[in-house]
C-alpha cells in the first residue's frame, strides 16, 4: 500500500477537483452594496459590486464547509419570476 502526505494547499486543490458542486446564489441590491445569499445554506456575503459580492461569496461558503463537520445542505430551491398587475 503506497502512502502520499500532502501539505494543506496541495489537500485543498485536490478535495476541490474531486468535490466540485453547483450551488445558487440569489442577489440583491441595498443602497450601495449588493447581498448574495446561497439558498441551500445558510450564508450570505456582500460587496460592492455583483462581481465582488459572488466572489466573497464564494469564500464564505468555503470556509463555512470547511468548518462544518455535516453541513446541512438543502435542495436547491426552485426560483422562477411571475407578474402581477400594478395598482400604482
């Protein structure tokens, strides 16, 4: 049986090659700083731009999973848009 130690860095690539996973975002704006809020855990960051706020994002749920022994990762949640008439 053949044994590799890896530094930490080199775990991490490896785990995020074998474990690449899809989750979704919903976005909002608040005055000058845009909320992202992954819908299958319970996280959410902000930045200043869209691009800034997927980016820190992405970085708080990989330190969230990193931590979390089980995390509770929840179904990805159907989104579609539907129109109502405007009283105003």
């Amino acid at each position: 049986m053949l044994t590799i130690a890896y530094d930490g860095d080199t775990e991490r690539a490896l785990r995020e090659m074998l474990m690449t996973r899809t989750l979704t975002a919903a976005v909002h704006q608040e005055d000058d700083w845009f909320v992202a809020r992954c819908l299958e855990l319970d996280v959410a960051s902000q930045g200043e731009s869209l691009d800034e706020a997927l980016a820190n994002l992405r970085e708080a749920v990989e330190l969230y999973l990193d931590q979390v022994t089980q995390p509770q990762i929840e179904a990805t949640p159907f989104v579609t848009a539907f129109q109502i008439a405007s009283a105003a």
